[in-house]
C-alpha cells in the first residue's frame, strides 16, 4: 500500500503547482496594496453600500429584467441621493452665511467701517468677562485681539489644505461611484467564486458571509438613527433657545455626529459659548444641560443597542469597537469598526463549533 504524500516526504503535482502558485501570489501582495493603496477608501465606502443597497438593486432588477439597467439606476439613485442632500445642505450653509455677512457688513456701515466693528466687539467682549471674571479689561481685549487674529491667520494657513481636501472629495465620490457600479453588477458572482475558492466549508463560508451583511447593515442603520435623532434633539433645542437658522444648525449637528464622541458638540457648545458672551444664562444653562444629557445619551445608548441588537452582540462591546474602528481607520471605522469585531465573534463560534461546543461552559 503505498503512503501518503506528507509520509513519504513527496508530493503531487498537482500539490506543488498549488502551493508555487500560493507563493507567487503572497508575494504580489504588497505590490497590489501599494498599488490599491490610494484607492482604499473609496473602496471600502462603496463595498459598504453595495451591501446596503443590494436589496434595493435586486428589486429592480427584477422589475426591468437587465441586470446592467438596474445596477445603472441604482448607482444613480444612491449617488443622486447623497449628492442631492450634501448639494442643499451645503446651499443652506452658503445662504446662512451670506445673510450673517450681509448683517455684518451693514452694521460695520453703521459703525464706521469693519476695523471699528472689531474694536468695538472687542470692547464688549472685554467688558463682559471684566465684570463676571474679574479681571483687568486691557489685558481681556488684548488676549481676544490676539486669539481673533490667530485664528485667521490659521484660516489663511489652511487654506490651500482645503482646497486640497475638496479636490480629494471629488477623487473619491468619483473612484466610489465607479466601485459601487461594479460591486453590484458582479458583487454576487465574486462572492460565489470566493466560496468557491475557501479551503472552508460551504456553510461556514455562507455564516460568515451573512454575519459580514448584517453587521454592516445594522452600523449603517446604527449611523443613519443616530443623526437623525440628534439633528432632531438639536432642531427642538435651538428652536426653543430662539437660534437662528436652527433647521440648519441641527441638521449639522446631525451630521457631525458621525464622528463619535467630539461629533455633536462641535455645533452645540459654540452657540453656548456665545450665548454666555451675550449674558442669557438661563440659554447657557438649558442647551448645555439638553446637549450635554438629551443630545448625549441618544449617540451613547442609540448607537450601540440598534448596532449590537444586528450584530448579536454586546452593546458595550459595539460602543468600544465604533471608538476603537474610528481611531485606527479614521471617519470609517466607526462602521469597520463593528463588523470586524462581529466577523470575530462569527469566527469564535465556528471554531466553537468545529470542535463540538455550543457554549463557553
């Protein structure tokens, strides 16, 4: 009878060719990512949303018949629907910002020109924090002179990074767009050609694969009811503390809760600030305290339950990865974050079940 292969030390061709092949391909590896590198991000952001929108793209796909029609549409569809709301939002903005500087630029008139509106602001800006903080109103107005000063000269400093920044905007909306298209009309034959591939079994390869789709379905969800009900909280504060624009400044809020943990307050505790240089304390006190426990508490229980509830997994845990997944990937590991640590505990539990367990008893 003769031995098997690893007994006698050979093995067959077919073994050799795998495994020369199996090397050449490690060892392509760090070119490809070196290659791939730049185009990381919108890689990930569009694999993302294809899983998102695949039931939708499946749907009309079976109304059209033509797979390439429905992949069409529904690139269009998501991209139209993302364009259309960063285009109003950022209308919106510009229209809010004209209006303050049209406001400025007629009491500056009034004043006697832009350099005496400054100096007077200055003036009373001092004079407020001389009577509440008690302190010498030369030294307050020279320290305000200064930090006004520095920060424009930090705006003009960043100013080229900006524009910098809104040109690589552009390059991965574009690279995003093109990825999604090609993720959902071949996404699913890739996927069957890759459990093809996988050493694994077909089943354990179908777990993980719906572990991948829920987890990522459940942070986009986690996201998206996380901004709006911040905006919402936001929109009712400031409308009750007499903001300007607050439809505006929530929905900005909305959306810089994104960012975990420094998201939301980057909107609301600059209108606090102001108003305790106006003097209205009882505003001061009522948008801290609802921005501080309303606001706060819906991204730190919010998030975590919807996040955990799909995932099937611990809420601490999910509110750990978010935090964790956005220091190490950026503004996207608040969605990586999660579904690399659900992919985890899928693997645990087919490892648990490869070996006959059912339970860490």
């Amino acid at each position: 009878m003769q031995a098997p292969a690893f007994v006698s030390g050979t093995q067959s061709p077919d073994g050799r060719s795998r495994l020369i092949l199996l090397v050449l391909l490690a060892a392509l590896v760090p070119f490809l990512f070196i290659m791939a590198r730049p185009f990381l991000t919108s890689f990930m952001l569009a694999g993302i949303l294809a899983i998102v929108v695949h039931p939708v793209n499946r749907w009309i796909g079976r109304k059209v018949r033509s797979p390439g029609w429905a992949t069409t549409i529904t690139t269009t569809g998501t991209i139209l629907l993302f364009g259309s709301l960063i285009f109003f939002i950022g209308l919106a903005f510009a229209s809010e910002l004209q209006s303050s500087y049209k406001s400025l630029s007629e009491k500056s008139v009034d004043e006697g020109g832009w350099a005496v509106l400054l100096s007077r602001t200055a003036d009373r800006l001092a004079n407020a924090l001389a009577d509440r903080v008690h302190m010498n109103k030369d030294t307050i107005r020279e320290q305000v002179t200064q930090r006004a000063r520095g920060a424009a000269e930090y705006l003009l400093r960043h100013l080229a990074d900006a524009v910098g920044g809104l040109t690589s905007g552009i390059f991965t909306a574009v690279a995003t767009t093109f990825f999604l298209y090609f993720f959902l009309r071949y996404g699913e034959i890739w996927v069957r050609k890759g459990k093809r591939l996988s050493p694994l079994d077909q089943d354990v390869n179908q777990r993980l694969a719906r572990t991948v789709q829920t987890s990522v379905t459940a942070a986009v969800n986690g996201v998206v009811a996380v901004a709006v009900a911040q905006g919402a909280s936001l929109v009712l504060g400031f409308w009750l503390c007499n903001v300007s624009s607050p439809l505006l400044w929530g929905v900005m809020g909305g959306i810089a809760s994104l960012v975990p943990v420094i998201g939301a307050p980057i909107v609301w505790v600059p209108i606090v600030i102001a108003f305790a240089f106006m003097g209205a304390w009882w505003k001061v006190l009522f948008l801290a305290l609802w921005g501080g426990l309303v606001v706060g508490s819906i991204d730190n229980v919010l998030r975590p339950f919807i996040v955990g509830a799909g995932a099937n997994l611990h809420p601490m845990l999910m509110a750990i990865a978010a935090l964790g997944g956005t220091y190490a990937f950026g503004a996207l590991g608040i969605l990586l974050g999660p579904v690399l640590v659900s992919l985890a505990g899928a693997l645990i539990e087919e490892i648990q079940r490869t070996r006959g367990q059912q339970d860490w008893d």
